[in-house]
C-alpha cells in the first residue's frame, strides 16, 4: 500500500507544519514557533478542545489586538514578571544583584514627555487637580558605590484619580502626569504631583472578559513608574507603591516588590517647596534609585521596551 501524502496523523501534520519551508527563513523564529505549535497541538489533544472552543479564541485574540490591550495581558497573565524573574536570576548568577530592584515597565509608557532639569510638576494640568493629596517625591539618583549620579535622565508617569494614563485615557491632556527629569549635579531629583489612586482594566474589554472567566480581578495598587538612564549605567525600570493600598500585595500585574514601597510623611510643611507651586502642607517620600554599572551595551540601551523592538 503506498502512503498517502495528503492525509495526516496529528502528529504527522505536526512534523509537517514544523518541517516545511522554501528557503531558511529566520532560525531563531523557526525554532520558536515549532516549540509553541507543538505545544498548543499537544495543549488542543490534552484538553479535547473543540472547534467552537478554538474559533472562540481566535475571535478573542484579534478583538485583544485591535483594543490595544496586548500589554495588559501579558501583564496579568504574569509574562511580564517572569521575564523579570529571569533577569534577576541571570543577575543573581553574574553576581550583580543590588541596587533598586527592577519592576515591569508596563504598557503604558508614552515617549516624548517635557523634559525639566532638576524638578517637575506632573499635575499642572490636571484636570482633576484638587481631588487628591499632593504628593512631593525626591530624592537622588546613585551608582552602585553610592555616588550621586549627574543629569541622569528619568522618565515619571502615572494615572490620575480615575487610574487613567494620558495618550490612553479619554479627556486628559497630552503628558498630563509625564515628565521627564533630569538629576542635578549632586543627582537629585524631585517632582510633586497628585498621590496616584491604583489602576483597574477597563470594564467590558477583551481583558475584562478573560478576567471574569478566570474569576480575577483587574487591579493594580497605587504606582508610580520610572525609566531612568544614565551614561555608562544599566538602565533602570522601575515603580515604587504608595503603602496602604488594599491591593499592595494582590496586584493583578504581580510587579509588587520588596524596597519599592515607600514611606510617607504626612502633613510636611511646604517650605522649600515654593517653587514646586506647594502651599499647604504635604505628604513627602524620599526615595533614592541605585544605579547598576553597565557591563553591556544593551545595558545601556535608552530605549523603553518597545521603542527597542520596534526599529
Ligand atoms: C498599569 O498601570 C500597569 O502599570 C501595568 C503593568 C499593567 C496595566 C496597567
Ligand atoms: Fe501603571
């Protein structure tokens, strides 16, 4: 009987997807999609998925592509810790583990924020100004042997008091709660703005949906991010928490960690803060960012995560 080269086995249409090709094509991907093909066969067999199940899931991926909620998915579904995790453990290897501790940058940066020397004011135009606390941040960025670290350029954002980012949240401003700061020669740094609530997944959205059907829920406690960057140091991403929030150890994004949460002074009299526009008494933390000595060019690369990937 000869063999039919049409008719397929599972496992024979799997040797098949991952063997074909017209030229080499990029091996890295090659080898990459063969291991997540075989998975997912393996995963639709074990789990006797149906077609409605898998047509279903496909219709979710492309209605999660066109809302722009990728990032809030990998987020949730912990790729983006794990890839933190990774670098930890590579760093705890290398022997190079110190220094503030790396936090998910999330996907909610946007490039291009005011730059200002020293100091910044991220709730100049908010539009919601007045509804929460004003909080003043400051502090110094230092290298790994404490030395301050000059003009060190750091990148601040956050939502505002509904959990929502400018660029992504209807109504708000260009920038509003962005900036960019850059460290003055002994390396400090302060900003003043309104203390970040947390930030919830919008409701009725593809990450809702998969949300509630995994009986999670979508939020994340108050943060503040932070990109910063300095020649001949590693570039840093980081968040800190504002203590006290309900889900400081339940965030839905797990970047929670250890030496990220700062410590608040309350009702701290404004002198020294004039020209921040503070009046009234605030809540302060100090908060200083150790730098990692770079030991590779990628390092030292400036960009945030998807201005690297996307060329
Ligand atoms: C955020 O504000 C955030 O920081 C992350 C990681 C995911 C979703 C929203
Ligand atoms: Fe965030």
């Amino acid at each position: 009987m000869t063999q039919s080269k049409n008719e397929f086995s599972q496992q024979q249409l799997l040797e098949r997807v991952n063997s074909v090709k017209i030229a080499d094509g990029n091996p890295r991907v090659r080898a990459l999609v063969a291991r997540v093909v075989t998975d997912l066969f393996k995963a639709i067999d074990d789990m006797d998925v149906t077609p409605d199940e898998f047509w279903a899931a496909t219709d979710w991926l492309a209605r999660l592509g066109a809302s722009g909620q990728v990032g809030l998915i990998t987020a949730g579904l912990g790729f983006d810790r794990l890839l933190d995790i990774r670098l930890d453990e590579a760093d705890a290897k290398a022997g190079i583990a110190a220094g503030t501790p790396r936090a998910i940058e999330g996907p909610l940066y946007v490039a291009g924020a005011p730059l200002s020397k020293g100091e910044a004011v991220l709730d100049d135009d908010s539009t919601l100004l007045g509804t929460g606390k004003v909080l003043v941040m400051e502090g110094q960025v230092l290298d790994h042997e404490g030395k301050p670290v000059a003009h060190a350029l750091m990148d601040v954002w956050h939502c505002n008091e509904k959990g929502g980012y400018s660029h992504f949240f209807p109504g708000m401003k260009d920038f509003e709660l962005r900036r960019k700061i850059e460290t003055d020669a002994q390396g400090n740094y302060r900003f003043r703005t309104t203390l970040a609530p947390g930030y919830a997944i919008p409701p009725n959205s593809p990450t809702s949906e998969l949300f509630e059907a995994l009986g999670r829920h979508g939020h994340r406690p108050a943060h503040i991010h932070f990109h910063v960057v300095a020649e001949g140091k590693r570039t840093l991403t980081t968040q800190i928490n504002i203590p006290g929030d309900t889900y400081i150890d339940d965030d839905f994004a797990f970047a929670t960690r250890d030496g990220l949460v700062l410590s608040i002074e309350h009702g701290v009299a404004p002198t020294g803060y004039e020209s921040l526009g503070v009046k009234a008494p605030v809540e302060r933390a100090k908060f200083n960012f150790v730098m990692q000595k770079a030991v590779s060019d990628s390092d030292t690369d400036p960009r945030t995560r998807m201005e690297r990937v996307q060329s």
